[in-house]
C-alpha cells in the first residue's frame, strides 16, 4: 500500500511540475501562446520565427535552468541532512553556496589578476571550475571539522562562520575591484536565470544529470548511513571514503548551479524536509526522486514569481526563494522534528 502511495505521490508532483514548467514558459513581459510551445518542444515547426527564438534563446534555458537547479540544490540539502544527522544542514547554511561565491568572485572581481587573458575571463569553463573549486575547499574543510567534531549543532555552527568569513574575503575583493566587474557581480548574487543561455544549459544538464543519477544509485547506502556512522561500517561502508564520494558530488552539483544562477538559498534545506513529509518515509530511493521534482517546483514557482510580480522588470530570485523557504525553515526550528535521525 505505501509503495502504490508512493508512486501516486510521484506522479502526482511530476505532473504539477510539467504544468507548471508550460507555465513558466509562458511567462514574461511578451505572451507566447501554448501551441508555439507545444510546436518547439515537439520539434514542429513554429507559426512565427520571433516566438521561436524567444522561446529557444530565452524561455527554454530558462526553465529548464530552473528545474536542472532545484533538483540539484534540493539533492544537495538532503545528503548534507543525511551525512551530518542535522535538519538544518543544507548547501547554504554550511557555506558550500559561499564557497561557490568566492569561487566566482575570484573569478570575476580578480579575473584579470589570475587570469593572463581576457579569454579565460569570459570562459563558462572557466566559470564552472572557479566556483567547483571554491565549492570544494569549503566542502574538505567541513569534512576535515566532522572527521573530529561529532557534535552536529557545532558543525552547523563551524558553517556558518566559515560563510562569515568567506563573505568577509569576497567584500574586500570587491572594494578593490572596478565598477563595472563590482556590478556584474552583485547582479551574480541576487540570483538570475534569465542570463542562462542555450550553450550554458549544454554544460549544466549532462553534469547535474550524471551527478543526480550517480548519488540516486547510491540510495542504498545512504540508507545504510542514516542509523548512525558505527551501523554503516557493521554492513562494510568505508565511511570516510563515502562521505568525500558524497561531498564530491555536493561540491559539483552546488558548484554548477551557482556558477550560472548565482547563489539560490533556501530551496536545499526546505525541500528535502517537505518531501519526507509529503512522503512520509527516509527511504533514499523514494526521498531523491521526490526532492529532486519538490525543488523544481520551488524554483519554477519562484521563477513564476519574479517574472509576474512587476511589470518593470525581473525580481531576483535569490529573493522569492528566500520568501518561499523561510517559513519553512522557521517550521523545522520551532518543531525541532529531526525526522532523518
């Protein structure tokens, strides 16, 4: 009976998901009609050449963007939730997101200083590996903290000051770069999804994609890890080397996502949290799939929002996502119910 409550569930938010991704395609300051969205999608051709290339250059990346980033964020929150035992622990609350950002900071408001040349500084490539790598440090200096640290509130606590620090570094970057990468980057950490291209989305999918597939095949053993770290060696884990497995992909997925989007909060911690409620269950292989469609929805709903709000522009996301998340996080506080210990 609960596994036929689960595949309902599943479907029922994959459905949700497809609605609302038509939803946000269509979406913004010019109305583009179902049936061109429906012609591009399946291949056919598009009554008119504008919508089409508003739709392939603009609605489509940016759609697509933000599903690819909630499932990705979401996944991220929940092995970080299930690794440490903390409901609050979560890409952004750990400063893995500041990582990301000092990451591209270094690549954007100091480009010109590690670079060498301009076209380095306008490298997707480029721009991925910078906030993979800034990504990662902060992800080995949480793991090296845990390997001694057991206590759970002071490894959230060690996050946080880290992400203190880290936006320290990227403030006094700032104050010495020029305007204009100063801008640019500002602009970067409100969060946006409109500035996706096609060729960048030909760089997101493949590697949130393999990441997601990679971790959702390793549902097994994260359901070995939640009892506690002496269970998973009793059933033959090596639990330092599953946790860098794990932190490796946290760092690529995070990494990737904020490279493009910028620094999106909230989603990786509330997320998980309602598909386990909605769910009802820890089990990894039924948690993954539904996190990955619950943060979707989060961001094209966001996504809807920061478009349909006003009339004079496009909000940040960083924004809506905040607006969204937050009372969820405040609930998990106040509750205080660790449903993943």
């Amino acid at each position: 009976m609960s596994k036929y409550r689960h595949t309902i569930i599943l479907l029922f938010i994959s459905i949700l998901l497809l609605c609302l991704f038509f939803v946000d395609m269509t979406t913004g300051h010019v109305k583009i009609p179902i049936n061109e969205i429906l012609s591009f999608l399946s291949f056919g051709e598009t009554e008119n050449e504008g919508f089409r290339i508003l739709i392939k250059e603009f609605r489509f990346p940016r759609v697509l963007t933000a599903v690819l980033a909630g499932g990705a964020l979401s996944v991220s929150g929940l092995l970080m939730q299930t690794i440490f035992r903390n409901p609050l622990a979560g890409p952004y609350v750990l400063g893995i997101s500041s990582g990301s950002s000092l990451g591209v900071a270094l690549f954007v408001l100091g480009g010109g200083l590690f670079a060498g040349s301009q076209q380095f500084i306008s490298s997707d490539f480029s721009l991925l590996v910078s906030a993979g790598l800034g990504a990662a440090i902060v992800m080995m200096i949480i793991l090296a903290v845990s390997l001694r640290v057991r206590d759970n509130i002071n490894i959230l606590i060690i996050g946080i000051l880290i992400a203190g620090v880290v936006s320290s570094i990227v403030s006094i970057l700032q104050y010495y770069a020029n305007e204009i990468s100063v801008k640019s980057f500002i602009i970067w950490t409100m969060g946006n999804l409109d500035s996706v291209s096609f060729n960048n989305v030909k760089i997101i999918f493949p590697i949130v994609i393999s990441a997601l597939l990679f971790i959702f095949l390793m549902s097994k053993k994260l359901n070995m890890v939640l009892p506690g770290e002496d269970f998973a060696k009793s059933m033959g884990i090596n639990t330092k080397a599953f946790r860098i497995l794990i932190f490796s992909a946290v760092s690529i997925l995070t990494g990737t996502v904020t490279a493009f989007c910028g620094p999106i909060g909230f989603i990786g911690i509330a997320a998980p949290h309602v598909a386990r409620w909605i769910f009802n269950t820890s089990n990894h292989f039924i948690i993954i799939p539904g996190s990955i469609i619950i943060g979707a929805i989060f961001i094209v709903c966001s996504d809807i929002l920061s478009h349909s709000i006003t009339s004079q522009g496009v909000l940040p996301i960083n924004a809506i996502t905040a607006i969204m998340g937050a009372p969820f996080i405040i609930w998990i506080i106040i509750q205080n119910k660790r449903t993943i210990i």
